[in-house]
C-alpha cells in the first residue's frame, strides 16, 4: 500500500480480526467503516468512536460499502454471504485481516496451518524462538489478531495459526516459512462438503511462496503429499515423517525424532519430548525444523522443549480420581483429532464424545473403538450419529446432557487401569458456548469428584 491515508476500507464484522484490523488502519490514517449484521456490544462501539471511525450494525447497507475502497471480511463470514456476493458483484476487492495486517510488518513470518495441531504447534514454536532471545510473537487463529499484534508491537518473528477461513481472503500474503500438519475433514459445510474445496483454502498458505522461503510439510499426509508432488513452486521443501526415512527434514525411528536438513543431523529421544502420542510428534517435528530454519541451535531447543507447557484442551490431564486418569482433549472437534486421542492411549478407555455433527465419518476409527474402548458416553441432544455407529463396538452405551452427568457415570463405570477421555469428535454449541467452555466444565467436575473423593477418605 503505497499511501495509506489516501486509502479507505469497509471492515465487515466486529469481533477480534475486524476490531483490530480498525484499530491498524486508523494508527496509519486510513478511513474505515465498520458494519456488523449482528449487534455491536457497547464497550465496542465506544472503541470504534475513540478511534475516530463510524460503524453500523444490524445490517450491512451496500450502497455504503461500495463507497469504500477495499472490504476487509471476518473469516466467520463465508463467499456465500448475500454482502458478499454482492461486493464482489459490484466490483470490489475483499480480503482477509491476515492479508491486511501483512502489509504492516517486516517481520519474518512463519504461518502455520492444519486441520488439527495448529495451536500446539504455534504455541510451541512461538515458545522455542523465545527461549532462544528472538522478538518473537504469535497471532492469528491462536487468539489475538495479527491487525492488533501490530498496534502495539513490532516483532522481528509473527508466528501466525491460519485456519481455512482466515486463508479464504489471501491475495498477496506470503510467509517466510510455512508449515502444513495435515488436511482432513472438517468444516466442510463451508465448502460444499467437497474436500478437495476445503484443501484449495488450506493451500492458499503456500500459493505465493518463491525461492528463499521453506516450506514444512507432512508427508504421511496423502491429500498434501499429492499435491506437494504437483507443485512447481520453486520454495524450499522440507517433509516430515513417522513411517519413512527423509533425506530433507525430520522423521521417527525407534523411539527418536530424527532431524536432517541442510547437512544438520540431530537427534531427540522421545522421552525428552514435553508432549505424548503420534499426533504430537508431528507437531513437534514441524516446530523444531521452522526454529533450524531461522538458524536458532539445537541447545536453545532442546531447553525450551524442557519447559514447555501446551495449551488448556488439548490432551490435558485433568486429574486422577481412584488412580484412574480422567484427560481433557475437548479441542478434539473432528475425527481425526479423535483418532490421534485414541491411539495415544495406553489404557482401555471410557470415550465420552458428542455434540453437533460436523458431518462425521467415524471409519478412520472404528478399529481403535473396537480395540480401546470399553464404555462409550455420548454427550450431546443428538446422540443418534454416535449410537447407530458405535452401538455394536463397546461394552457399554450411555446418554448424557451435561458434562456433570457425564462425569458422574464415568466414575460409576470405570474400572481399575482404565482412563477416562473426554475427545468429543464434535462441535460443542448444543450445549456449552464454545469447546473451552465444554472443557472448563469438565475439569471443573473432575475436580469435584476427586474433592468428594478425598474427603470421603479423610
């Protein structure tokens, strides 16, 4: 953008990548408007007057959006949106907040995507450049804007989590390294339950990469290697692996990650990794080879790894009641994050899932049901997805509308050496806000058994 103040722009949506994105433009002089179809909460509104700007909501009026030059779209609104479809009609460029915010910063950027490990891994490579003295911070899908890092900030290194819909309005964005853990199902309503839609959005991340940058990517992906395979794109690649060796990135051999890349040969025990299972490893190879890529040493990682903790939700230990582990994985909002929650286990398993079907196909694991769970607890108002599936695979077959109900038969039917998992394999909205809410109430009946627990013993 060669002049920002003779530049003006439309935000459309008020929740954290439109407020920040409006926050971005008014710091460089850029006029900006902000319209919501829903309403806008007060303490907003009175943000969006400090600044300067105008806004309405309830309603995005056209001939008022035309008037601007550019459309900068919450990635909560889909192409099919009527606003949409009618701006674009009408001539106009409409972008995304990652898009808008790129062009505010010099720092290197490492973008990160996936249909599941995006915040693990961010968090985790965020924390490695950290811990190796880097001006360092993360962004994006992860929590806070890029738009509002840069308000107030100016890192050398933006680590961004990019889901489909932030990546749905890139145009020129290009990261300096890109990481791509996996595409599998999910959010496919979103594109017209086409897979092949839903992997276009995921590569836009590398769509304008060249030479000079890296691109880190999981090859045990078959949807990525493909099309890795037909790529001419002449970035830097670099794979990684749990089933093969590679010649240009990091893989797994009995029992070490194993990291080869531009004549660097290291090697980490698996015991010395802060985070377990399969799933993990990928993630942790990914992060690993972007910190070798912007050149931090291997002692600088090796320390970091020794301190990390993942975030809430996330194959989260929630607590032993009657030596039985009960783990919160409520993030686990698809069946391929399900999957990876299984297989980690080591126990047989009392798996309670459910919640609004995001269109599941429960084949990748029905093996590991049949061969680790012992009792299913299905939590949710529709629970019939999960029963006509699973009703011939388990032990036993319960119902349950609260995470305090579901907690509650937990305890009645677990048995010694069992672990109880909370992976749902759905979203949440029928009956908590969000999946942190879902966890929070978990860990927070957890807790109050293991408390009952005790006291009964005391």
């Amino acid at each position: 953008m060669k002049d920002p103040k003779n530049h003006s722009i439309a935000i459309l949506g008020s929740g954290e990548s439109g407020m920040g994105a409006l926050r971005l433009a008014t710091k460089h002089g850029i006029r900006a408007f902000l319209s919501d179809s829903k309403t806008i909460p007060v303490h907003k509104q009175r943000i969006i007057e400090s600044l300067g700007a105008r806004f309405e909501e309830n309603v995005h009026t056209l001939d008022e959006l035309v008037k601007y030059d550019e459309i900068i779209k919450s990635p909560g609104i889909p192409d099919t949106a009527t606003v949409i479809v009618e701006l674009k009609k009408a001539g106009k460029a409409i972008v995304s907040e990652i898009e808008f915010a790129s062009r505010f910063t010099n720092a290197k950027i490492i973008g990160i995507t996936g249909s599941n490990g995006k915040t693990t891994t961010t968090l985790l490579t965020t924390h490695i450049l950290k811990g190796a003295g880097l001006k360092v911070a993360s962004a994006g899908n992860v929590g806070n804007s890029f738009s509002d890092l840069l308000v107030d900030s100016d890192p050398e290194v933006v680590v961004l989590e990019l889901s489909s819909f932030q990546l749905d309005g890139i145009a020129d964005f290009r990261p300096d390294i890109a990481v791509m853990l996996n595409i599998t199902p999910d959010h496919l309503d979103r594109y017209n339950y086409n897979m092949d839609e839903y992997a276009d959005a995921k590569w836009r991340l590398v769509k304008n990469m060249s030479e000079g940058s890296h691109f880190i990517f999981n090859k045990d992906d078959q949807m990525i290697a493909d099309r890795v395979e037909r790529d001419t794109a002449k970035y830097t690649k670099l794979d990684f692996t749990t089933r093969t060796k590679t010649s240009n990135g990091a893989y797994f051999l009995e029992g070490y990650l194993i990291f080869d890349c531009e004549k660097i040969i290291q090697i980490v025990p698996i015991e010395d990794l802060p985070l377990l299972g399969r799933h993990n490893q990928y993630n942790q190879m990914a992060a690993i080879l972007a910190a070798i890529h912007l050149e931090v040493s291997f002692g600088d990682i090796m320390k970091a790894l020794t301190s990390f903790k993942n975030a809430p939700h996330r194959m989260e230990l929630a607590g032993y009641v009657n030596d039985i582990p009960y783990i919160n994985d409520s993030k686990a909002t698809n069946v391929d994050a399900v999957y990876y929650a299984l297989d980690a286990m080591t126990r047989p398993v009392v798996w309670i899932a459910g919640g609004v079907n995001k269109g599941n196909d429960y084949d990748q694991i029905k093996n590991l049901v049949i061969n680790k769970v012992n009792t299913l607890i299905c939590m949710g108002l529709d629970n019939a997805h999960l029963i006509d599936e699973f009703k011939n695979d388990v032990n036993q077959l319960i119902e349950v509308r609260s995470a305090e109900e579901a907690v509650a038969r937990a305890n009645d039917l677990a048995q010694p050496g069992e672990v109880v998992l909370l992976s749902p394999a759905c979203a949440s909205f029928d009956l908590f806000n969000n999946y942190e809410h879902r966890g929070d109430q978990f860990k927070s009946e957890v807790e109050k058994l293991k408390q009952s627990k005790e006291s009964i013993k005391a």
